[in-house]
C-alpha cells in the first residue's frame, strides 16, 4: 500500500491525509524524505556549475520541501497528540535529524558553494530579500559549525546530537510526571469551588478514568483550583505536585538531565569561540549580549519585587486573619489574592467566566483580525488530527489567505502550555504555498468551555502568532513567519493581547453564554481596571525564572543546576511565597530544545515593544485605525524575517521604545 504521506495530498487545501495516517507510517516516510533530502543536497554540493543564488541557495530551499512536510505533521502530532509510538519514534529520530542537520552544515564543499556567493555578493545583483537569505544562510552554516574541522568538527556534531536526545527526553519525562499525577477529590472537598470548576474536575475524572472529580496538573485546571479551595491541606499536596514536576526521583527525573544539557551547551558554544553559551545565542537577537539582557530585567525586577512583597504583607495579614498559621507560603498566594481581587475590585472569576465562553471569544479574535486586517474566516470540516480539532479557512477579498486549525482542550496526550506552529509555512518559491497554522491550548473542557480572563488572554496571545504566519508574505521559507530574532517573536502575539482589552471587543462579543446578554458595564470597569491587579506577583515569577536561565549560560555551567538556581533567587532576594514561573526541572521553554535558552527574557524584550505598538494605535484613530494597521502587516506581520528586528520594527514606529512603557503597562512605575 502506498504511505499516505508520501503520496499527492489531495484533501481540500491541500491539508495532509490525517484520516488515512497511522502511526508506523511515520518511520518509513521519514526514512524516504531524508534520503530524497541528501540526494538533493548532494546534488547541489557536487555542481561542477559555477555557484549562483539560484543554483546553491534557492536550490536549497527546495532541497527538503518532503521532509518538511513529514515533519510538519509529525512534530504537531506528537506535541499534540503524543501516542506510545509517537514518542518512540521521537527518541529515535532526535540523533537521525540532527545528524543530517550535521552532514549539510558540515558538507565543506556545499560551505564553499556559500561561501564563494558571500564572497561576490556586491556582484550578484541580488534583490533585498536575496541578499538578506544568503547573510541568514552564511550565517547558520557558521554558527552551526563549517568553519571548524577535524576532532573539532566530530565533537560538535556528537555534542549537538547528544543535545537533541536529551531535549527530546526532557520533554517527555515532564509529560509523563503530568500525564501519571492526579489527585482524587471527596464530594467535601468541593465546597468553595466555583461550577466551572467543578465541572473542569468532573471532566478531568472522567478522562483520567476516575469514578469521582479529580484535580491534574493542567495549567487552566489547577491554577483556578488554587485560587478557590479554602482548603490549605489539598491546595498544598497540589501546589507541590505541580512544581515537583520533572525531580520526583523517579525514571522521569530531569535534573541530571539538565546538568549534562548544561554543560554540553557550554562546550558547543567554546568549540565555536564562544566565552559563553549565552555570548554564542544571543549574538544574532536583538539584545546582542547578556550584559543587555540583565540590564531590562534587573531595571523591572527591582519595582516589581517592591510591590510584589507589599502584596504579600496584605497576603499574610488575610491568612492569619483566618486562623491559619503564618507565613504565608506559595499556595496560599492565588486563593488569599483571588479573595482580595474580589474585595478590592468587586471582581468574581466565577462570575466573569460565563462571559468569556470559548466560541465568544473565538468570534471576538476573528472579528477583530477581520477589522485590522479584512481576514474573514469559515469554519471547515476535518476530519483532522483530533476530534476536539477545529478548522477555518482564512480568505481576504474572496482570496484564500491559510488554514487554520484550532486545538483547545487539555488531554492527557497532549503537552501542556499553548503554542503556536506550522505545518506548513508561507512560501513563493517554486509555487504560491499557504499555510497551514496551529494554535494548541490547554483549556479546561466544558460544555460549553469558560474561560477565565488569562485563558482569553492566552487565546489572543496564540492568534497573534497565528496572524504572523497567516500574513507573512515572503518568497523564502527561511525567513517566513515567526522565523525572526527569538526576542522580537513574541511582539506580534503579545501585542494582539491588547485587543481583549478594548471595551468595544468586549462589549460586542463578551456576553453570556445562557442569556447572550452583554457583560454588565460594571463588571467591565472592574475588569479593565483590574488589569494591573497582582502584576509584582507575575513579574517576579517570569522575571526570577529569565534571570536563572541567564545565569545558566553566561559563565561555566553549573555542577549542580538546583544549587545554582538556589544560588541566584537567593542573591536576588526572591519572595518566599512566590515561586519560578518555571523550575529548572520543568522549564521546557529552556530544556525541551535550544529555542529560549538564554532566551527566556523574550517576552519581555518584546513587551517592551507591544506597549509601544499598542500606543501607536491609540495616538492614531483609535485601536482598529486602518492606517497603523496597514503598517504593522506591512513592516512586521507579512516581511517575516526579511530584515533585522530593529530595522522592521523602527519602519512601523519611527524608532525603538524605552522600558517605561512596560513599567507602566504594568502597573509598576510607580514602584519603579
């Protein structure tokens, strides 16, 4: 029988076969695309032609269009929708995929090729996009290693090898700790609880194969199960869970893990002449050196830290107003801030979320792309990769723009947190191709499914990504998308976060999910005008966790990660009730791969800029002025990594924003 991904894809859109694919079908047809993969290469690599853009770097652009797309089903699927055999096939491929990124980047003759271009490019006559992909080009091919030879040459490539097997293992032994752990709730120990949570407990139950509700440690289940229980007891055994994720002691341990990552990255970066793994991976971003890095985080940590133990004096006061004994410890925060939201700001969770219903705020995201953007969207029929799987097809002026699929709900198989991806991205060369894009969530499953404020806000933030890849409008898949600096790919998504908090997206699409009546204007007040409620908490959480990621890579790598990690909250004088937003033993941004190694400070050196972004709008005709929003798709959605970060972003704006914008959208300049 002919594999079904080897064969034409004849499904509307051109979508992969998903109904006709079966897991053993995945290890055949990676074997036939990365030998069809070197052929291709080879062939490039062996001209006796005199080296051209078209015949060595276009060439190269189609060179693994097979594998490709594989892998673009494949990796989805298996973050997605991880089977038994599924992961397997993970483990295997880890050292196969980056031994053939090793044999291209390490192909001298292929290098040269490059390199002679680079040498004559004044002389080619290349266009802007051209030359911008043979600098990205060289410029991979360098840091990848095609300079280096000999014992030197071998090491990386073993080096890099081993990294991709135990990015793979780190993964899968974080899901494996959240797929094994649950806790079983008596019908007593749902007095407190809100319905909706309730509801997400039973459903949890059941997919867990429990007879009675149940709490995971899925995010949207039990961080809301933290903010309501007024039970210290189960809030604690939960709270413990979930950060002892990956250092349990058991087979799916991920501390030793991270040591060797650690100190394997250290070695690639000084094989490459590198002082530090941080000085190798940052030097293409936008922030350049670790000293820049530092410098944003410890401008916010220092204001935020400041309120954020304020809070926690206010905290403490409420807990031993209850009976309890002090101090107050970091599974009391959210239940005793909850509490103090709803005094402070008259604002219930339970009582907002019938508002913000999963279908609401879908109609809420689309319709506010359709107004920016005039992308209009039309629900599709799978079958896709999963039944909880939704489709649309995204057209502007009757023109097919993508495909979009949506993937919501949390499940055992499935990782946790949100992303963005494609399975196939936006290119011109060799065809039109449109793509195909992915957003995975972790929602709470209901019927139907409520969000709270933040899961909105989590939506919002994934279709940003989403409206990256849709608009992207380029001719090489090298620079297509979200393929831009690490610290200015998150600017499209946190910036699309702002629309949620404009009155008029939530006074046309926030209403009740029973009644269809509008959010009361009140509970909109309070809503917006809690938006800066609790933000020392979250900023110390996400900035403690950038610091020790830093810390990691900008000297030697540390014996001991726990102590390292120890060592700097310690240093910067971490509240006790706060935790990292990520732990070394379950920080998959950092571990998981190489993307936000060293890189976790993204999100806020693109904060930096979506407040800056988001003014643009509000100095102009308001935040669907037609004007800015021909300029953001113009210089950042559709140019992809066209140009560099501060090129593109200073086109849109004029120039490049300071920290004070941040400070203030976040409430802290008053601290500051």
């Amino acid at each position: 029988m002919t594999n079904p991904l080897l064969a034409p894809w004849t499904a509307p859109f051109g979508l992969p076969p998903f109904a006709d694919i079966r897991d053993e079908d995945f290890g055949p047809a990676f074997d036939a695309v990365l030998a069809e993969a070197r052929g291709n290469i080879a062939a490039i690599a062996g001209s006796a032609d005199v080296p051209t853009f078209a015949n060595t770097i276009a060439a190269l652009e189609l060179a693994e269009a097979g594998l490709d797309r594989v892998s673009g089903v494949f990796y989805n699927l298996a973050g997605a929708d991880s089977t038994e055999a599924r992961e397997g096939l993970m483990r295997e491929l880890a050292p196969k995929m980056s031994a053939f990124a090793s044999e291209v980047t390490n192909n001298k003759a292929l290098f040269a090729r490059i390199d002679d271009l680079w040498a004559r490019r004044d002389a080619l006559g290349l266009g802007a996009e051209e030359m911008r992909v043979l600098t990205l080009y060289r410029r991979m091919f360098v840091r990848s290693g095609a300079e280096l030879t000999g014992e030197a040459a071998e090491r990386l490539t073993a080096v890099k090898s081993r990294l991709a097997v135990l990015g793979t293992a780190f993964g899968q032994n974080l899901l494996a700790d959240e797929r094994e752990w649950f806790m079983v709730l008596a019908e007593e120990d749902l007095a407190g609880l809100p319905d909706f949570v309730v509801a997400a407990a039973r459903a949890a139950g059941v997919e867990r194969g429990q007879n009675g509700p149940v709490v995971t440690l899925n995010r949207s289940l039990i961080v809301p199960f933290l903010q309501f229980s007024p039970r210290r007891a189960l809030r604690r055994q939960a709270y413990e869970a979930w950060v002892a994720r990956g250092a349990n002691g058991n087979a799916a341990d991920n501390r030793g893990i991270a040591a060797e990552i650690l100190a394997l990255r250290e070695e690639r970066a000084k094989l490459l002449g590198y002082a530090s793994f941080a000085d190798f991976k940052l030097e293409p971003e936008m922030a350049k050196t670790p000293e820049a890095v530092r410098g944003l985080l410890m401008r916010v940590w220092e204001p935020a830290k400041r309120k954020a133990l304020a809070d926690a004096a206010v905290l403490e006061a409420m807990l031993v107003a209850d009976g309890e004994a002090g101090p107050l410890e970091a599974w009391d925060w959210r239940y005793y801030s909850e509490r103090r939201r709803k005094a402070e700001h008259d604002l219930d969770e339970a009582a907002l979320k019938p508002y913000l219903s999963l279908d609401a705020m879908l109609g809420a995201q689309f319709d506010c792309a359709n107004r920016l953007f005039g992308l209009e969207f039309r629900e599709i029929d799978g079958p896709f990769y999963h039944p909880d799987v939704r489709g649309w097809e995204v057209t502007r002026a009757g023109k097919h723009v993508a495909v979009f699929l949506g993937d919501y709900f949390a499940r055992s198989s499935k990782r946790s947190g949100a992303w963005c991806s494609a399975m196939r991205s936006q290119k011109k060369l060799g065809g039109d191709v449109r793509p195909i894009v992915v957003n995975v969530c972790n929602f709470a499953k209901g019927d139907p499914a409520l969000l709270s404020y933040d899961d909105a806000r989590t939506l919002f933030h994934e279709f940003g990504h989403a409206l990256h890849q849709m608009l992207s409008d380029v001719t090489f898949g090298f620079i297509s998308g979200t393929s831009v600096a690490r610290d200015f790919v998150e600017l499209p998504s946190q910036l699309y976060e702002h629309w949620l908090e404009v009155p008029e997206v939530l006074e046309k699409h926030a209403r009740h999910w029973q009644t269809g009546a509008a959010m009361p204007a009140d509970m909109m007040k309070r809503l917006l005008a809690a938006g800066t409620y609790d933000q020392g908490f979250a900023t110390v959480e996400f900035v403690s966790s950038a610091l020790v990621d830093l810390a990691f890579h900008e000297g030697a790598a540390p014996a001991d990660p726990m102590a390292k990690q120890a060592e700097v909250l310690e240093g910067l004088g971490m509240p006790r009730a706060i935790r990292m937003r990520h732990a070394t033993p379950h920080f998959a941004h950092v571990f998981s791969g190489d993307g936000y190694s060293s890189g976790y400070y993204s999100y806020m050196w693109s904060e930096v800029m979506d407040a800056d972004a988001f003014a643009a709008f509000e100095e102009a005709g308001g935040p669907f002025d037609p004007g800015v929003a021909a300029l953001l798709e113009k210089h950042i959605l559709s140019a992809g990594g066209s140009e560099e970060a501060e090129v593109l972003y200073t086109r849109f704006r004029g120039k490049m924003p300071g920290v004070e914008a941040l400070l203030k959208g976040r409430g802290l300049l008053d601290a500051a």
